[in-house]
C-alpha cells in the first residue's frame, strides 16, 4: 500500500553533462558515453532504494531530451531542417526538428538501457516514453498534415517500443503527455485514442504522466497566470477514467491543483506527486505525508502511489537526493498511522 516512485528525470553527474542545464550536451563520446550513462543509471538506481522507493527508473541517464531521446532514432525526420515553434500551445518558442516524410523506427531505442537496468535491481521498474500528443507538440509537421494523424504515425512506433521494453523485463510503461494540460479539447477527441494504439498488446502496467512541467522560469510564469485554481485536470480526466491505462501520474504537492478533481479518476491508480520540482527547498517527510493524506480524501490508499510532481533533472543532485528521501520516509510515515508496512 503506497508504495513510491518517481515522475522519471534525475539529474545528471557532473562529469556527464553540465549539471542544472535540462538538455545539456554530453561530455563523453563514444564507449566512454555509454559507460558514463550506465554508471550514472547504476548510482540513481542505488540512491533511489536507499531512499525507500519502491517502483524505480533510470533517471533518464541515457538520453538528453524526454522526447528527442526517443525521436532521435526514428526515420523521417530532419534534424537539419530547424523549425521555430511554440510548444504548448505557444507558452513559449523553440527551434525543433522537422518530420518530412513517414515516420520509421530504425531499431529498439532505449533496449539496451532498459536490459541493462533490469539487470542491475530487484526491484520493479518503470521506464517512460513521451506521449504521441506531446512528441506532436514538439516537432514541427511537414507531411502529415494533422496532429492527430501525426500523433497516431508515431503511437504506433511507442508501441513497437514499447513492447520490447516490456520483453526486457519492464513493469511499468509510462508515457508523458505535458501537452495534455495545454490542449484539453483534444484529449478526449484523440489525445487518448493515440495513447491506446502506444499501449496495444502491452500486458505490464502502464501509465500516463500529465504535469505542469520542470521548475523552468516559462512554466512558473504560466502556472501564475492560471489563476487560484488550477482546473485543467477535470477537463479530461472522465475521458482518462475510461480508459485503458492503468495509472495516472499528476502534480499536487504545493500546487493549486484542487484535490476533488482526484475523485474523477476512480478507477485508476493515481501517482500523487508529493514532491515540488519547482523548489529547491527539501520537504519534510511530514510535509509529503500531509499532501497525500489530503488526497486519501479523495482516492483509496490502496489506490495510491506516491511520485514526485515532475521530473528532477534541473535541481542540484542534493536536492534531488533530499526530496527522494524525504518521499520514501513521507510515504512511511503515513503507511505506519494507516498500519499498513
């Protein structure tokens, strides 16, 4: 009951990449870079069930970007061919890659890594993939012609993926939709129906992730414009409840997320982030067991799975560290006033 895990990104070591930089460039080449992120996946693993989390990952050690980590591997796109576009529902602009004709996986993407994970703890594993909707809002179209018939080229190739993950011993499958919150419309109309083709055939548990983004200046400033309540869940959080993903993973720790929104997805597991991202303050274990203990009004303990609000990769690998403690013990404490261990 309430076990714990996280959203997915960790920091990178120093010696790897610039340390407090999302998307930093490599500093190793080669073999030298495969060992260096094999090493750093073996000390996050550690770290992690030191700290008392249950459902682990790689922290996202061997890829730069959550969605060009996947995209880089995949035939027809042009990486030459940089096009400025603004990323959810323009909050703000970057230069993305270009998709010129059909999209084709050329091999298993992130195999080895998972396989190698796998090998390295005992316990459950989760490794994430980016969402179709979210990979759509992150590359500029020059062939399909429509997102949701761009989004459902590339559900197809997260499936493929996805399968042999699930083949190298991955339990959790998780797939992160940021765009979710951005075109809520859409969701219901393809945003889930995209997610369905990416989990087709998939016996593991899956999960979809739909935050309000890394602790990054643009995703303050816009959480700040969104008023005293943040009601962007409940728009399609019906269409998620029928479903046929098995988790969702959502942002409650210091947000202003309102909690009765919880109460729409009543028949999945729900992925409590009880960690804020956005600060580099250290919560308390007391602290993370208060945050989900106001959710338990909402959902079932058993139905509870504490996480972090979004990934950690920008934050001090102190802080990181910290926060992953103090969400194994906050997880505790609160499994020991319920009596459950």
């Amino acid at each position: 009951m309430i076990a714990t895990t996280i959203a997915g990104s960790l920091p990178k070591p120093s010696w790897l990449a610039e340390p407090e930089t999302l998307w930093a460039p490599w500093r190793l080449k080669g073999p030298s870079l495969s060992e260096g992120q094999q090493d750093a996946a073996l000390a996050w693993i550690k770290i992690q069930e030191d700290a008392g989390i249950n459902i682990v990952c790689d922290g996202e050690q061997f890829r730069r970007h959550f969605v060009h980590g996947f995209l880089e591997e995949i035939d027809g796109i042009d990486w030459q061919r940089m096009t400025t576009m603004g990323i959810r529902d323009d909050r703000y602009n970057a230069q993305v890659p270009t998709v010129t004709s059909a999209v084709r996986r050329k091999k298993s993407v992130h195999g080895e890594a998972a396989g190698f994970c796998r090998r390295h703890t005992d316990r459950q594993l989760k490794f994430t993939l980016p969402g179709p909707m979210t990979i759509c809002d992150t590359i500029a179209d020059d062939h399909y012609g429509s997102r949701p018939e761009m989004a459902m080229a590339f559900a197809a190739l997260l499936n493929e993926e996805a399968l042999e993950l699930e083949a190298r011993g991955i339990d959790v499958i998780q797939f992160d939709e940021p765009a979710f919150n951005a075109f809520m419309d859409q969701v219901p109309i393809w945003g889930v129906d995209a997610l369905h083709r990416a989990i087709d055939g998939l016996t593991c548990k899956t999960a979809v992730h739909i935050c309000y983004g890394y602790g990054i200046q643009a995703n303050i400033e816009w959480k700040e414009s969104l008023g005293d309540e943040w009601r962007q869940y409940e728009t399609f959080f019906p269409a998620l409840n029928d479903s046929r993903i098995d988790q969702v993973s959502l942002e409650c720790a210091d947000s202003r997320v309102p909690l009765s929104v919880l109460g729409l997805l009543k028949d999945k597991e729900i992925l409590v982030g009880a960690i804020d991202v956005a600060s580099q303050t250290v919560e308390t274990p007391e602290k993370v067991a208060a945050t989900l203990r106001a959710a338990m009004e909402f959902v079932d303990p058993e139905r509870m799975i504490a996480c972090t609000n979004c990934g950690m990769a920008p934050l001090p690998r102190h802080v990181a560290e910290g926060k992953l403690k103090a969400l194994g013990d906050g997880a505790a404490l609160l499994r020991a006033e319920l009596g459950k261990t």
